[in-house]
C-alpha cells in the first residue's frame, strides 16, 4: 500500500519483540485482512502487506531509504547462519581499493568487470537466477540488443522513457526491466546493481513472489520465462518481437519450440520436446505424446538419498547420470496413476517411458531436493556429481542415429545452488563461467573462483550449453 506517509516516514514489520500485544499474527492488513508479512506505518498506523492477495503494498522509500535499511536488517536477521560471512565479504568489497579488482591473466593485467546484485529482502533466490541467466551469451545478447520500449500514454506518447514506481501499473514491461538489468551487469561501472524496477515488474505480474519471505528459485525461473515468452510474443514498438527473433540468423526455424503459442527466444534457446511412451500392461496398446520443455526436472534417487557429502565412503556418489537414467528409466505406475487404456475402455495398469526427441540449445536440469512429508517440506543434501564439459545426452535420444558425434555433447555456463534446510528459508548463490573464468554471485559480492570449488557445490539447478566447436573432452 503506498501510505501517504510515507514520504516522511516508514513502515516496519511488527515483531513481538517492539509490540505489547505479543504476537505479529495480531496484526491484519487494513484491506484483505492478511496477517502474512503485515507492515505498520509509524506515523498513522495503517496497517498493509505484501500479500499477494491484495494488490496494494509497500513500494515507496524514504529518502533517506529506511525502508531499504530495515529490510536489509530483517534479511541479516533470518539468515543469521551467513550473516557473518557475508557481512565480511561485502565489506571488503565495498572498502577495497581499485587494486583489489585486478587480476593477473597471461601476464598483463586485468580489470573483474562483474557487477553484483543488491539483496532486496530475501531476493537472493532471483538474483541467482539473473546471475546464471546474464551469463548464457545467446540468451542475453538478444535482450540487450534489443530497442528501450517506448511506453506510449498520455504525456509521454511517442518518447521513450523508462519504468518508474511512480508510473501507472499498465506501464510495466517485464522484457525491458529484465533487459536494463542485463545491460546493467558486466560493465564494471559499478560494484552493484539494485534489480528493484525488476522486482516491481515481479509483483504486479507474479503475484506469488510479493512480499519479502524466501521463494524457490526454480519456480521463479519458470514464471520468468514463461512471462518473458508471452510478453516477447506481443508487439514491440509496431514490430512483432516473434518477426524480430526470426531475423535473427543464430537462431534458424530448425532450432525453435513452440510453447503456447509463436516461438520467441525463450524457447529457441532452452525448448526441447519430450515423447512420452505408455504401455497398457493388459492388451500391450502403446499412447505416444510429445511434450514441450523448458527445463528438466530430476528426482535423486532414493539410494542416495541419505548420502550427506561427496567424501562419505557408504557406497558409490550420486551422478547427474544416475539421475538422467531415473528420469528416462521404463516405470511402471502405481495404483494411483493408472492409465485409461483406450482399447480396455478402463484404467489399466501400464509402464511409462521418457524419450528426448530433440534437445534444446540450453539444457536445464533442475535437481529435485525439496520433497512433501506428512507435516513439511524437506530438503534431500546428498551431493550429485556433474561434469563440468562434455556432458553427453545422445543414449536419452529417441533417434541418437540422427544426430552428430558432437551435436549431443553440452558444457556447463552456470549453476545455482541453495545453502541450508527447506525451500522458505536459507540462502542462494550461483556460479557461472564468463570469458574462460568461473565467478561466484552472492548477492551484491562477486568473487573469483575455480573448477574445484564449483564441482564440489551441491547443485539445485544446473544449465548447460549445447557445444558448438569440435575440442576434446571428457564424457559423462
């Protein structure tokens, strides 16, 4: 809710701690009656949230930017176990001399030109999104060459101009924030970006990531590229953006996968399609469907799953193999997931099989580490090993004799990882490689590191890009 205090003022989070009444859950937004993430102003003690069922919430700051400061302080507060660390980290940076961002390459010196994203309240989990994708080259090209949106209303029709808080909410362009973000990394200019125009495009068109609590990495990527998909499929500046990507040369009709509608960049660069093979037990009838994808979902194992590091010596470590194989694996289904066998007129009992029909140019596996109990979510921390080159998916192939010796082949550009216990909680970062080094984004600390550290990362979502030139490697 934008208060009309404001600008004088700020709101804070009730805790029990400043308020006799003992307990925050008391406190109820003024419009829905939310008490989820409920925020008191301290001037007229309107009570509002960040609740995605109402659509009114905090956005406005102080000048002196308070609201920022306290949200920065709640944020230290939840994730007291990397508090100290990263406090270390971003103090060094921000008090280190030029020096400090030089390294030695070949001899000659060299600036570190990466650019860290500020932490907005539990962003964390968005930031190592936008980490890994800014470092998929194709995919972040084709955002920053594209124009700045021209936001035709009213006085500003016919000028170009860029998304402020104080403009109309029919003004958000999720495709031109997420580009200006993208623009914003990678030019050295700054020690960090503050994605916050972003995360307001977030609120207004992904309701579930409103508010300032911890969210799922994984499920904000598919909202982002599912929203920057039919976004880019609408028109740009009287020009459709789907016209603009075919244009584009790099990115041939051959390479493209249609999901919900026109290709767009979204789906050249990370479409693939799935073909899903059932058999009815009774008669033998086979169903074939094929299945559009954006990213792969792997289970861990259950025999693996109660392995705690990579250096424990009860039985062999886990590989993205061995997850790859339970994905593609013949299974036969439960009671619960009995298929309606067409020529059985009723549900049979029946074996499923996933087929890759064709890969896409980025693929993305998701680890699934976060699993229902009876009473709550949690988190599977056995270690997975990856390759770091040559992963190779020609045996998952429906057709593997159609393909190259090299066309099947896929290096790692980055990998997201989530420290600590359940999916509402926690902390995220990201590795990702850029010109031949490997970089690791912890919010608004950027910090070289090697080949050895990111093999020992235990991974939740991995993307890696399809190999274009012939080298030797070693296969997964």
């Amino acid at each position: 809710m934008e208060c009309p205090h404001l600008s004088s003022s700020v709101c804070i989070a009730p805790d029990s701690a400043k308020f006799p009444n003992g307990s925050p859950s008391s406190w109820c937004c003024s419009v829905c009656r939310s008490n989820k993430s409920p925020w008191v102003c301290l001037t007229c003690s309107s009570v509002h949230c960040g609740s995605y069922r109402c659509d009114d919430f905090v956005v406005n700051d102080t000048k002196l930017g308070l609201v920022q400061k306290v949200r920065e302080h709640l944020q230290n507060l939840e994730n007291s176990a990397f508090t100290a660390d990263r406090h270390r980290k971003r103090k060094l940076l921000e008090n280190s001399t030029l020096n400090s961002k030089l390294l030695k390459v070949n001899g000659s010196t060299t600036a570190i030109c990466a650019t860290g994203l500020r932490n907005l309240g539990n962003t964390c989990f968005m930031n190592a999104i936008l980490q890994s994708l800014s470092n998929i080259e194709q995919f972040c090209c084709y955002f920053k060459e594209l124009p700045a949106v021209e936001l035709r209303n009213g006085k500003t029709a016919g000028r170009r101009t860029y998304h402020t808080r104080s403009q109309g909410d029919n003004n958000v362009s999720l495709v031109e924030e997420f580009r200006k973000t993208l623009c914003a990394l990678w030019q050295g200019s700054q020690t960090a970006f503050s994605p916050e125009s972003l995360f307001y495009v977030v609120w207004k068109i992904m309701p579930n990531f409103r508010g300032y609590q911890q969210q799922d990495a994984h499920e904000f990527m598919r909202y982002l590229l599912d929203h920057l998909h039919l976004e880019l499929q609408g028109g740009f500046n009287g020009v459709s953006r789907s016209a603009i990507l075919q244009e584009n040369s790099t990115l041939s009709a051959s390479n493209k996968c249609c999901i919900n509608g026109a290709s767009t960049v979204v789906t050249a660069i990370f479409g693939g399609i799935l073909q899903n093979e059932v058999n009815c037990l009774i008669c033998g009838t086979e169903s074939r469907k094929f299945d559009p994808f954006l990213d792969l979902s792997l289970d861990i194992p259950s025999q693996f799953r109660s392995k705690r590091s990579k250096n424990q010596e009860n039985g062999p470590v886990c590989s993205l193999r061995d997850c790859l194989r339970s994905f593609t694996d013949l299974e036969e289904l439960d009671e619960t997931e009995l298929y309606m066998c067409h020529k059985c007129k009723k549900k049979q009992k029946s074996t499923k099989k996933f087929w890759i029909q064709k890969l896409p140019k980025v693929l993305c596996l998701h680890l699934k580490r976060f699993h229902w109990t009876a009473y709550l979510r949690n988190k599977v921390d056995t270690y997975v090993e990856f390759p770091l080159r040559g992963l190779d998916m020609k045996c998952y192939l429906l057709e593997p004799e159609n393909s190259g010796p090299e066309s099947c082949l896929y290096d790692l550009a980055a990998v997201v990882v989530h420290h600590g216990s359940g999916v509402g909680s926690g902390h995220y970062t990201a590795y990702a490689t850029h010109e031949g080094r490997w970089f690791h984004f912890n919010d608004s600390t950027v910090t070289l590191t090697d080949e050895e550290t990111v093999v020992k990362a235990k991974a939740y979502i991995l993307f890696y890009v399809e190999r274009q030139a012939k080298a030797g490697s070693d296969k997964l």
